[in-house]
C-alpha cells in the first residue's frame, strides 16, 4: 500500500463513490476498470458487483493527499500509509460480512470510516 499513485476522478458528479475500508474516491467507472489501489484484495475490477458492494456514493467531503506519510492531514484521516489520491473526508456505510471477511484472509484490518 502507498507507492503509486491511485487514479483522481474524472468527473465530480453523482457517479462518485467511496471505498467503505479506505475512503478512496473515484467514479464507478473507474472502480470497475482499475479496482481500488488500497484494496486491489476485493477484486472489483474482476467482479462488477463488488464495486456496489465495497463502495459508497455517501460520503461527504473530499480531501486530495499527494504525500499522505508527510501529511498531518492524511495521519488525522487515517490514510497516511495509503496511496497519494482523493479521499473522503466521512463515509456512511459498512462492508457486507463477505468482504470483511476478505479482509481478514488478507490481513487486513477493516475499521469502518463512519
């Protein structure tokens, strides 16, 4: 995690989602081609139907992170060991028990962002 850059919407429309582990915000689109690059574990970019699963178009605020492990700002939003890229500021919504459980196999910890 962190390293390469995740990809930056292309548009900030209704279209917008928020990963529901790490806050990535990119459109669906974007999720169905690339997945999330903080959680390339759920696959999304495989199965179509993760992306509703693992995201979110209720989220508020967005908070663009070029040096997340420099940034105090990315440490307060817990996103400093992720991937530079845009991130919601608050997420409503949690994983279905399939994905936390993903999480797990993978060892990950999921804390939901509400």
């Amino acid at each position: 995690m962190g390293g390469e850059p995740a990809q930056i919407p292309t548009s900030f429309g209704k279209e917008l989602r928020a990963c529901l582990r790490c806050s990535l915000v990119k459109t669906y689109n974007q999720f169905t081609d690339a997945g999330c690059e903080n959680c390339p574990f759920f696959d999304m970019d495989q199965d179509h139907d993760r992306v509703l699963d693992c995201t979110t178009p209720n989220f508020s605020g967005v908070i663009a992170s070029m040096d997340p492990v420099g940034s105090w700002a990315a440490r307060w939003q817990r996103i400093s060991k992720f991937a530079p890229g845009c991130y919601a500021l608050s997420v409503t919504g949690m994983l279905p028990e399939e994905m936390v459980a993903i999480c797990e196999e993978n060892n990950v910890r999921y804390v939901p962002r509400g």
